[in-house]
C-alpha cells in the first residue's frame, strides 16, 4: 500500500469516527437542554456588564432582553465605551427611552489596559457595579425571560463559583452573517455542550455568560488580571477554578446575533476565535478536532479512493443535516438551510488550517500580535515595518 492510499483511507477513517461522534453529540444535545430545572425568581440585586463597541443591526433589542426578565430583584444594566462618538451610545439611549423605569447607567472612559479593549472597557466600568451579583455578557448575546433566574439558581449551589451558558447562532446581517451563525449552532453548540456533559470543559468560561459574585471578582483579581488576555473569558474561568471553585453550565440556550456583513469580516472573527481556541486546548486535542467535519474529510479521501469515499460523503452529509435538525429542533429554530452545510464545512476546515498560521489577530480595529501563554500585544506603527 502506498503512502498516498495509506493517507486517503486514514481520511476516510477520520471522516467515519466524525460520523459517529456527530450523532453522539446531537444525542447528548438533546438530553442536556432536556434537563432544565425548575428555577424560583428572587429578590437579589444583579449587575449586568455590557462592554459595547460600535453597532451592531439589533443591539438595542439584545440589550433589552436582559432587561425583560422574571426576574424580581433589581437590575443594573451597565454598559461602557471608551469613545464619546461611539454609535453603541444611542442604543443605549434608546433603551432608556424604552425602559424609563430601568437603571441603565454608561460609562464612557477612554483608558486603556493592556492589549484586550473588551477588558479595558470593563476595568472602566467595575467601579461602577451596585450589586453583589455580577454578569459578564457580550454585547451580541440574546436571552430567554428566564435567565437571570436560571444563573442564581445555579449559582446558589455549593462550590459554584462562577456559571457560564451555551449559546446557538443567529445570522442578523445576509448571507455571511448566516453562514456564521451556521457554524455556532452546527459545530460549536454540539462540541461544546458534549464537552460539558463529559467533564472536558475545564472550567472554563464562555463570552456569552460569567456570573459570580463580587467578592470571587476580587478574589481573582478583579478585571486587571486579564489586560492583556486574548482569551478573557477562558481565563477568568480557570482563574475561579484555581480558588477551589466550580463552573455551572445549565441548561440555558443563548441566542449569538452574528453580523458579518461579508466573507472577510467572517474570515477575521473566525480565524481570531479558532487561534484563541488553539491557544487554550492542548495540541492533539486542538489537531482532532478536525474529526467534527467528516463530510470534507471524506471529499478529500475520495480524490484518492473514489468510490469509497463518495459513499461516505454522503454518509457523512446525511448525518450533518440530522445533525443540524437536531440542533434546530432544540433551539425551535432554523439557523440556516442544510444545503449550506458542505460550504459551511469547508470554510470550518479552512479555518481549522489557517489558525496554525496565525500569529496575529484583528479584533476591534486593532491588530494584536498572540505571545506566550495567551497574552496578546497592540502592534504599533513601528512594529509593522
């Protein structure tokens, strides 16, 4: 046997453990958002943090979910810019005109911390906290009227330090944003909810959700410990970990309103997210993760065995849309038409590879240059040249 049909069938076995993996996962999605408790709204006071940058098609009617909640206690919704012409600041207004009765307060302070602007913002922010709970959400994130109930609730459980929540994608923008939001609902939300289920997630934390205390804040050290962080929220789980404490996953399915609004801004937040997830997870775990795309595992082995692989790539496409009906059925809505999958899967794949390439990252208008034990660097006019 040749190396070249040596590596064709190695593709096709690949292919065939995604297979299997793909159904695992859709079968453990569907018992882990079966298993919603019954949570009691409570009287406790919540700050909500909400580090905004620019605008994005639906942002005041994101923030205000948080706001329409069953929640009994009061609400602090605190958002925060560094720039007085930053256009997130009428979304803000608007919410206030929406909700008179709220308490919404906006920071606005240019300081700079470090290379990560989304901390940055919220060390400006911190001062400003009024309650003992705190919730760290990104600004695209979407919640059901019973989230703030459902987080105390597992919050309330012993050893719980810090709860975080998965999330399924929504595309706000056309045709990119859609394709985004195709690979969160179809690829990340069953990788990390089986990851969850199987003890693998490490405590750590997600950008969709951290709630803690605000005592277990200072004890990790406030939001200055992660200045110069690319993966933040991984981080401040593993921080809370090393006190002793545990992260809370429930059953809670977010909504991440995607907005690319075209294929290179798609490409940037992506290859971003994918170097920041192969910053954190050891290597050979990183490297077979390339077994969650079977269907262009198995296109690739068939350039070598043609027939044999043809039949598992469509093995493998009819298992990815009931994989991803799946998914829909669960979140009770459609991410994005299953005759998409393939394109979807090869951009993933694309991405998958490129990420090992990747030295630097474009977030937020700036350019971070990735260092040593997931730090990151500004890079300035001089480091360019």
């Amino acid at each position: 046997m040749t190396i070249l049909s040596t590596i064709g069938w190695l593709l096709l076995a690949l292919a065939a453990v995604g297979c299997g993996y793909a159904l695992a996962a859709s079968v453990i999605v569907l018992r882990f958002f079966a298993g919603k408790p019954e949570a009691t709204p409570s009287g406790t006071g919540v700050t909500i943090l909400k580090p905004l940058h620019g605008t994005e098609p639906h942002l005041a009617g994101n923030l205000a979910t948080f706001l329409e909640q069953d929640h009994r206690g009061p609400i602090q919704l605190l958002c925060g810019v560094q720039r007085a012409d930053d256009p997130a600041i009428a979304a803000v207004e608007a919410l206030r005109t929406r909700f008179p009765a709220a308490r919404i307060d906006l920071i606005v302070d240019p300081a700079t911390h470090g290379g990560n602007r989304k901390i940055a913002n919220l060390i400006n922010m911190e001062r400003a906290i009024a309650h003992d709970i705190v919730v760290l959400s990104d600004s695209d994130m979407v919640v059901p009227r019973d989230y703030l109930t459902t987080l105390l609730g597992a919050l309330d459980q012993p050893r719980v330090g810090v709860v975080t929540c998965l999330y399924r994608g929504r595309g706000d923008a056309g045709f990119w944003s859609r394709l985004g939001a195709m690979g969160l609902s179809y690829r990340f939300l069953p990788d990390a909810t089986f990851a969850t289920m199987v003890g693998q997630l490490g405590g750590a934390c997600m950008g969709s959700t951290i709630a803690m205390r605000r005592k277990t804040l200072a004890e990790i050290g406030g939001f200055a410990r992660f200045a110069d962080v690319l993966a933040d929220d991984h981080a401040i789980g593993q921080a809370v970990r090393a006190h002793g404490l545990a992260t809370a996953v429930p059953p809670l399915l977010l909504t991440h309103a995607s907005d690319e609004v075209d294929f290179r801004s798609l490409w940037r937040h992506e290859l971003r997210w994918a170097a920041t997830v192969r910053g954190v997870t050891p290597s050979l775990a990183y490297a077979g993760s390339v077994v969650t795309l079977p269907f262009p595992l198995a296109l690739l082995g068939a350039l070598i065995h043609p027939a044999a692989g043809i039949a598992m790539a469509l093995i493998a496409l009819v298992v990815r849309i009931v994989a991803a009906s799946i998914v829909d059925t669960v979140a009770d809505a459609v991410t994005g038409p299953k005759w998409l999958l393939p394109a979807r899967d090869f951009l993933s794949l694309a991405i998958f590879v490129a990420s090992y390439g990747a030295r630097s990252v474009d977030w937020r208008g700036m350019r971070l240059t990735m260092e040593e034990d997931g730090r990151i660097a500004a890079e300035t006019e001089s480091s360019r040249r």
